[in-house]
C-alpha cells in the first residue's frame, strides 16, 4: 500500500475540510466534482494548468446542462400541444 501522502497530497487539504470530503458531502457528479477538483488545487499545484482544466470541465457541465435543457424545453412543447 502507498503511503498516505501519495494517495493525499496537500494540495488536497489546504483547509479544515478534504476537497474529496466535500465533493462526497454534496454529492457531486464527475463534471462539477472535476471543476471543484482543479478550482481547490491550482494555488498549490499546477497553477494557470488546473485553471485551464476546470475551465474545460465547467465548459463541458454548461454544454451539458444546454442540451439537457434545451431538450426539457423540446419534450415539454411536444407534451403541451
């Protein structure tokens, strides 16, 4: 077994709280659990990188709620006449 500070490394606990702590609490999904993932990390990281990784993961949660909404929106002009 890996030691305890290759499986969590500071970067994760910065806080009083784990980042995996609290995206368990809140029940995240992979997008917006990813987002808050890079968002807590990039001060004590990898900096502008895991800016730019949670910028592609938020892009890819608004790109999804879009289509999903845009789809609620087909679905209920279909259902009301």
């Amino acid at each position: 077994m890996k030691p305890t500070n290759e499986l969590n490394p500071t970067h994760y606990r910065q806080g009083k709280i784990e980042v995996i702590d609290f995206i368990l609490d809140q029940k995240m999904d992979y997008l917006t659990a990813s987002v808050q993932k890079y968002l807590s990390r990039w001060r004590f990281k990898d900096g502008i990188c895991d800016l730019r990784k949670a910028r592609w993961f938020l892009d890819k949660l608004i790109e999804q709620q879009v289509e999903n909404s845009e789809e609620d929106n087909k679905l209920r002009r279909t259902s009301n006449g």
